[in-house]
C-alpha cells in the first residue's frame, strides 16, 4: 500500500510542476486540475480508511 500512495505523491509533484506555468497563464484550469488530483488523494485515503492500512 506504501507503494501506491508515494506514487499518489508523485503524480501531484508533477501535476504541480508540470502546472506551474499554467498558473501564472490560467488559474481557472489549474486549479480544475488542482481539485482533480485532490479527489484523487481523497478517494485514495478513504479507501485505505477502510482496509484499515
């Protein structure tokens, strides 16, 4: 299960630096983005909420 969540910290390090342009262009879309991967990050810990990890 480690595994899977630095991977999940991995993919929002790049979103956020592959982003970080799109920012300073168009706050709207990054922070679309931004909400994305945070559900992501929420669906994630719930699930190992319930396998008790």
């Amino acid at each position: 299960m480690k595994s899977k969540h630095i991977d999940t910290i991995a993919m929002v390090r790049k979103i956020r630096d592959k982003d970080a342009a799109l920012y300073w262009k168009n706050k709207q879309e990054y922070f679309k983005i931004v909400k994305e991967a945070g559900k992501k990050l929420a669906a994630m810990r719930a699930v190992r909420k319930v396998h008790g990890a």
